[in-house]
C-alpha cells in the first residue's frame, strides 16, 4: 500500500487554498508559545550554568533528549529545586501542540465548517479530549526520556546503547506519530482510551513509517529556509505541513477501515 506523497501536499494547498489565514491563526498559539519557551529555556539553563559549572555536561545530556517535558523534570533535579511551574508550562506546551494538530485534523474535514482559529487549536482542551491528551503526551515524553536518564551513566556500554536507543526511539515515534488524531475519532465515538488510541496508532503505521518518514523530511528544505529568514516563514510553513499530516492520517484510516469505526 502506498500514499502519495505530492498528491498529499497537493490536497494540503488546496485546503489551505483561500483559508491560509485561518491555517497561520490555528498555527499561531503554538508558534508562540514554543517562541516564549525557547526563551525560558536560555534563562534557565544560563542561571543553572552560572550557579554550578559542574551542571554544564547534566544539561547537555538533557537537551540530547529533544523533549520538554524530560528537560523541565532534570533541570528540576538539577537544581534543587521545585519549579512546578516550568513543568506544568512544559505539560501545557505538549498539550497545546497534540490540541493544535487535532486542530489542523478538524480544518483538513472542514468539520465544522466554520470554527474560531484559537478555538480549533485549543479544541484539544475540551473535557472529552484533555484527559486522554494529557496522558497519551505523559506516556510518549517518558519513553523519549530515557536515553537522558541513560546519559547520566558514566559507561562506555552505556553509550554503545544509547546510539542503539536512537533508532529504535525513531521507529517508536514513527509508530504513536498518529496517537493524538486517533485519540479524538475514539472520543468522537465515546469508545477506546489514551492506551487503545496508541495501540491503534501503531497498528495504523505498520507498513507505513518510512513513508511518513519521509514525508517529514521533505520539509526539511522548508524548514531550513524558514530558519534562515528567522522563523517567519514558519508561520506559513507550519499550517502546509501540519495539513499534510492530517490528510496522511485521513489517508490511513482509509487504507486500514477496520481499526477505527
């Protein structure tokens, strides 16, 4: 079985095609929000580096980790300190990014039809969907955790496993890459749980993970651009890709009927 690539962006353009606006507006909370936390994150690790040089390789080893939430819960240990409130921004920020991406769900099936932009990027914080969003986020940052908990092993077999981890971490994130959008056709039909939405994903991308794969990496180009041009762009790009995914999503319940009612 196989998904077109280009016909997929194509039908991303063509959704966008006269609501570009409206894709930037539902992108947006989340550009800024990840905007305010990169900032966070240079103060913080500043005032830890300045506090103890001996924090300098700790932090290192989180940031190798790519996610939030396993930075805000080491930089914590770190410290020494309680900082509850970088954990529940960290807990926010992951949230409000599966929120945005059901978001983008609901804009590429036009369903419903006409929606408030922040309201469709903040749709995941609904009562029905909150709960199973928050728990599916939990669980999916506490598996990419540990290779930062790993790294605080001073062992050359350690790092040996830890390169391993890596690519196996890669397949794993491929797998749940669909947990968010199946978590909400699962509460759309008052069925199923944070852990069937993950299952699902997984059974979904069998077969299809390299082809997701690289239909990410086709955006590097973009992304690279948008970098050079200080992240503007990105405010154009995102709404592009973040449709791309849905319709890949969309794209799979129809391959695969029988995993989703």
């Amino acid at each position: 079985m196989h998904i077109d690539r280009g016909q997929l962006k194509s039908q991303a353009k063509e959704k966008l095609r006269g609501h570009w606006t409206e894709g930037v507006l539902v992108g947006f909370l989340p550009f800024l929000l990840i905007f305010v936390l990169a900032i966070l994150a240079i103060i913080t690790t500043t005032a830890i580096i300045n506090s103890s040089p001996d924090n300098v390789k700790a932090i290192q080893a989180s940031s190798s980790g790519g996610n939030i939430l396993g930075q805000a819960l080491f930089s914590n240990t770190v410290t020494n300190s309680s900082n509850i409130n970088e954990l529940i921004v960290s807990l926010l920020a992951g949230v409000l990014g599966a929120s945005t991406s059901i978001g983008f769900l609901t804009l590429w099936r036009r369903d419903p039809e006409t929606l408030n932009p922040l309201l469709r990027s903040l749709i995941g914080f609904r009562p029905e969907y909150i709960g199973g969003l928050l728990i599916a986020y939990i669980v999916i940052q506490l598996i990419f955790t540990i290779p930062v908990l790993l790294g605080l092993i001073n062992n050359p077999a350690i790092a040996i496993i830890n390169f391993v981890l890596f690519f196996v971490l890669i397949v794993v994130s491929l797998g749940l890459s669909q947990t968010y959008y199946v978590w909400k056709d699962l509460r759309d039909a008052n069925q199923g749980s944070a852990f069937k939405a993950m299952q699902i994903s997984w059974q979904l991308m069998a077969g299809f993970k390299w082809q997701y794969f690289v239909l990410r990496l086709s955006f590097l180009g973009w992304l690279i651009l948008a970098t050079l041009l200080l992240f503007i762009p990105y405010l154009w790009i995102f709404p592009y890709q973040q449709m791309t995914y849905a319709g890949f999503y969309d794209a799979l319940k129809e391959r695969k009927p029988e995993l989703i009612a």
